[in-house]
RNA sequence: GAGUGGUGUAAUAAUA
C-alpha cells in the first residue's frame, strides 16, 4: 500500500488523476493513507465530485476518515464553493476538537472565506490554538477576496514572520485597492520574489494604466532569471495591446 | 531521500 500511495501521490502531482484512480484500484489493498491520497488529488484538480463520492465510498467500505480525510474533502468544498458540504462536515464530523490541529482550522478558514463568510472564517482564525505563517497567510488572503483591505494589511503587519506568500497576497491587496505606489515599495521590500510574486506585480501595472511599467518589470523579471507562465504572458499582452490603442 | 492534508498572482469568456 505504501508504495502504492507514493506512486498514486506523484501521478496527481503530474495531473494524471485517472492513473492515479487506476493504481488505486489495482492495490492489493487500501488504508485510510491511499484513500487520503487519491481524495486530494482529485480535489486539487477540482473533481470536488469525484472526492465527495470516493469519500462517502470510504466510508461505506469501512475505512474510517481522518483529519486529513477531511482537509482534502473542505479544500474541495472550498475550491467549489460549496458551502452546504463544507458546513455539514463543520458540524457533523469535527465538532468542537478540529481548531486543535492548525491544518484543519486553516482549511475550514479558508473554506468559509471563499464561501462569503469572513466572520466565520475570523471566527475559526480568532480560535485556533496555534497559528502558523500558513494560518496567518490564510486570513490575509481571507480578508482580501472579502474586499476588507483594510483587514487584510492589518493581518499582514501584525504577523510575526512573513514569507513570499504573506508578501504577494500584501502586493494585491495594494493593487486591488489602487496603491500602485506602495505596492512597489512592499515588492522592493520583499526578501525573496518568486513567479508569483513578479505575475502579482505586473498585473498591478497593467491593470492600473501603467503598462510600460509592467512591460519594464516583465524584462526585468527575464533578466533576473524567473520564467515566465501563461499568466505572465497574459499581462505582457495586455499591456501591449494598451500601448497599441489608447 | 521513507506513503496521504491547509495559504498567495492576471485577463477574458461563460454561468448567476
């Protein structure tokens, strides 16, 4: 089984999640571990449907859940959006012990706020008895997609370490809230900019009547060895076609 | 090197 887990892990880190199905099928037989395993590929690759039913299918089958049983089921209510599931597993399954482990309390956080429902997630956050940067990254992210900058920068000062997605997250809610000028501070600011970090800055650019700047960055980024993604690319175009017809 | 879990980036289109 266990190598049966490693091999189901690393297809759905490649996306071949009907593999992954296959391997889990032909095992000579399963544990919550491999059950967990092909759960969460198909939740990172948005077959909430498919990780619903493999869950209840778990269940029947007589391997009893865990809690990472339950991160991957609410990261695939949270990537849906489906509220209703996410909350029936809140009460039914975790009741009151789930804030104790910080994976958990983060994954129903998250959940929430991409429901709509920043006071739960707040709520989750305000409870939990560890917090780590994940945690506090999560609330930031939570505060912004609820359009509470205000929130969000408070969140992301306050927190003790930050890393390159605390300081992202802090680079969007700046340009989402219009503060091109000090988004640029906070990227120079930065320790370590990765892709992400250099897409986030760039599509503040050009999205905020600045595209020569964010082509100037889209050729920094090259020069400073970070590989452009169709996200990047998808900005440098944008800007381009600004600069072509104002 | 020893199986499984949580957080960050854009546009457009569609749906509501």
């Amino acid at each position: 089984v266990v190598s049966y887990t490693i091999l189901i892990t690393g297809c759905a880190e490649k996306g071949m999640i009907l593999l992954a199905e296959d391997l889990f099928l032909h095992s000579p037989e399963n544990d919550v571990a491999s059950w967990n395993a092909l759960i969460a590929a198909n939740a990172r690759h948005g077959q909430m449907r498919n990780a619903i039913d493999l869950f209840k299918r778990m269940d029947l089958e007589g391997t009893r859940p865990d809690g990472i049983t339950f991160v991957g089921i609410l990261s695939a209510c949270a990537a849906s959006g489906d509220l209703a599931t996410g909350k029936l597993i809140h009460r039914s399954a975790l009741e009151g012990s789930s804030l104790d482990d910080p994976v958990l309390a983060t994954a129903l956080l998250d959940m929430y706020s991409k429901a709509g429902d920043l006071g739960a997630a707040m709520a989750i956050f305000a409870a939990m008895a560890q917090r780590d940067v994940t945690a506090w990254n999560a609330i930031v992210a939570a505060c912004a997609r609820n359009g509470r900058f205000d929130r969000a920068e408070r969140f992301f000062w306050v927190m003790a370490a930050r890393d390159v997605i605390s300081w992202t997250s802090m680079i969007a809610v700046l340009a989402q809230s219009g503060q091109i000028d000090r988004a640029r501070l906070v990227f120079d600011e930065m320790p370590d900019k990765d892709l992400t970090a250099w897409n986030a800055m760039i599509s503040a650019h050009a999205q905020h009547g600045d595209p020569r700047s964010a082509l100037k960055l889209f050729r920094l980024m090259d020069l400073e060895g970070v590989h452009p993604d169709e996200i990047t690319y998808v900005c440098a175009l944008d800007s381009c076609s600004t600069l072509a017809s104002p």
